[in-house]
C-alpha cells in the first residue's frame, strides 16, 4: 500500500477545503492555538512511518488521555471498575449533566467528562503519586520521556472548569465519588493538559493496534482482552454525539480532544494521528475528520 502517495492526496485536498469549525475557546489557552496547524503521521505494525505538516508539534491532546487513564485504571482496577461507569454510547456532549440524574450518578462511558472524572477518581485511590505515575504510564506506553504536562493550560482550565465541577459534585452527592472533588479535578486537568505531537500518539497507540504488545520486542504490555474491550469503548463511545457519524465515516476505533487531535488505528494494521485545531459543532475536529475519511476510502481499508 503506497500510504506515502496517500497521504499525499489527503493533504492537498485538506489544504483546499474551506473550514466551518471553530478552535475551541472555553479552556483560554486553547484559544490561542493557530488554527492553520495540520498535521497527520500514520505508523504500520511493520513499524513503517508517513506523514505530512506540524506531525512533531505538540498539542493539549485534552480527551485523547482518557484512553490513557482507561489503560491505567483497566490494570489495577480491573473489572471493578464497571460498577461506577458504563459502556453504553451517551449520544450526549462530551460535558452532558442531563442523563447523570435519571442513571443515578452513573456515567454511561469512561470518554465523556463525567466517566473520565471516575476513572480518574478511581486512579486517585489506588495510585501512590497520580500526576507522575499516569506521566511515567504515557512515557512507557509512547516509548518516549519527552512528554509532559502542560501546567499553563491545566490551571487554565481548573479556572474556568465549571461544568466539571458540576458533574463532580452531582456525582459525590450519589456516591460515586470517593475523594475530595477539588483533587480529582485537579488530576482530571492534569491528564487533560498531556502535551503531545501526532507522532508520539500515533506510537503511543500501538498497543492498541498491536494486540497489547510492543513493536519488535513483541513484550506484552496489556492482555489481549483489555485490547479488545478498550477497542471497542473506541469504537462506539470515542467521539460522543457523532461517534455513529465517526463509525459511519471512518470505520476504526478512535478518540478525538478538543485541541483537535484524533488518533485513530486500524488492528493488526496501523496507528494514525492527526491534528487541525478547528472542531465542528459537537466537539470534534472538521479536518481531521474529513483526514481519516480520506484514509479509509483512498486505501479501500477499514474494519468493516
Ligand atoms: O474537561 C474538558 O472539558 C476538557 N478537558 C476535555 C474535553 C475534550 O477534549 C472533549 N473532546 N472532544
């Protein structure tokens, strides 16, 4: 498959679609972001790298960590885990307060607000030093020690964190919080503020692609059913209200973050990451959408 020559068409057409979206605005710092950058980076378990624009600019990958802390939490937590957060699709916003009420302070999924907030919870009650054992988690995950927290941008949001607060308080007052709300939040931020580039998520997702072992050691890092059902939360929860849209279009599991950042990978085959900082309506970013769209129709590839 001549991926080079693929993505090569992908940039030349993003580069001439006209963009609607908007870069997100409710975490200040994210305001800023130049919202021409354009990257995507795509590594085959054959460890062969493409790529094209900023692929080695970091970004807030905001709610891309919570697959992250979904690993994390799936290892020492285990199946514990689902008795305080589901696996349901919400059909819902990334930050939805409407259904916690009717489902008793039960988030439906671990990649909306509120489910990410419990694992996070979760990791805080089992975790001897959080903020630096997820950071050590990602480094090993990724292969790479030069990721960081990107403080600026997590105190940012702890200022402007209203919805948060309300979902976190909602959801300690139906005990399914076990800690003081203000620390949680404060490592919810912390892994929200992870500052990384396409290529160190496109690597730091191989795990997934790659049946729970890493490239050319093939060391087991995650069993294979941890792969499976965290594959699967992916597919159907990774992209809220318009995760069926992502379905539909792209046909692989994937997680988008508000600072425009998607990873996405096709099992058995390819991790791939890309970067526009415009999203569109339902929190999603529009070109990187439109990338992945691309990918899987030009190669002809796609799970289904
Ligand atoms: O809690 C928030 O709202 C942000 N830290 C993360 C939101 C996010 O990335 C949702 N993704 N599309």
């Amino acid at each position: 498959m001549d991926y080079q020559g693929i993505l090569n068409i992908i940039e030349k057409q993003l580069k001439i679609t006209p963009i609607t979206g908007k870069v997100a605005d409710y975490i200040p710092p994210l305001a800023k972001v130049n919202p021409t950058h354009l990257a995507m980076y795509l590594k085959c378990t054959s460890g062969d790298e493409f790529y094209f624009g900023d692929y080695q600019e970091k970004f807030s990958i905001q709610s891309i960590s919570k697959v992250y802390t979904l690993a994390l939490a799936k290892e020492i937590i285990g199946d514990q885990l689902w008795k305080r957060v589901g696996v349901e699709p919400s059909g819902n916003p990334f930050n939805s307060l409407t259904q916690l009420e009717s489902e008793k302070g039960i988030p439906r999924n671990p990649f909306i607000n509120a489910g990410s907030i419990v694992v996070a919870d979760g990791l805080l009650s089992v975790l001897e030093n959080p903020k630096k054992d997820l950071l050590n988690f990602v480094r090993k995950i990724a292969s790479d020690n030069e990721i960081y927290y990107d403080e600026k941008v997590a105190a940012s949001e702890k200022k402007h964190g209203y919805r948060n607060v309300a979902l976190i308080n909602y959801m300690k007052s139906l005990n399914n919080i076990e800690n003081h709300p203000e620390d949680v939040l404060d490592f919810y931020y912390d892994q929200c503020s992870l500052s990384m580039n396409c290529q160190q998520l496109a690597k730091s997702f191989m795990l997934f692609a790659n049946e729970g072992k890493r490239l050319g050691t093939n060391e087991r890092v995650f069993n294979s059913q941890s792969i499976k059902r965290i594959n699967a939360i992916m597919q159907t929860c990774g992209f809220y209200d318009e995760a069926g849209e992502f379905s539909y279009r792209v046909g692989l599991p994937g997680k988008s973050g508000v600072g425009g950042g998607i990873v996405a990978l096709h099992p058995k085959h390819y991790t791939v990451a890309v970067w526009s900082p415009p999203l569109n309506k339902k929190g999603n970013s529009e070109l990187g959408m439109k990338a992945l769209e691309e990918l899987t129709s030009l190669t002809g590839l796609s799970i289904f």
